[in-house]
C-alpha cells in the first residue's frame, strides 16, 4: 500500500509541475473524461 500511495504521490507532483491544476490532475489520473471539476463532484 505505502509503494502504490508514493506512486501516485510521484505522479500528481510530475502533473503539478507540469501546470495542471489538480482535479484535472486527479481525472487525468484516475482517466475520467468529460469536465474535472463536475466529474469529481459526480463522485461523492
């Protein structure tokens, strides 16, 4: 678990760095399509 939890620590930073902010980072992530911010909240 604490090797899959730096993975995707590693992976939002690289996304950061990159100019994502990050629910686009999140979905990019987690491959959600459509709008970041409305997918997201689809999830709670």
């Amino acid at each position: 678990m604490k090797y899959h939890c730096q993975k995707i620590k590693v992976s939002f930073i690289r996304l950061k760095k990159l100019g994502y902010k990050t629910e686009p980072a999140f979905c990019m992530y987690l491959d959600i399509k459509g709008n970041p911010y409305l997918e997201l909240l689809k999830l709670e």
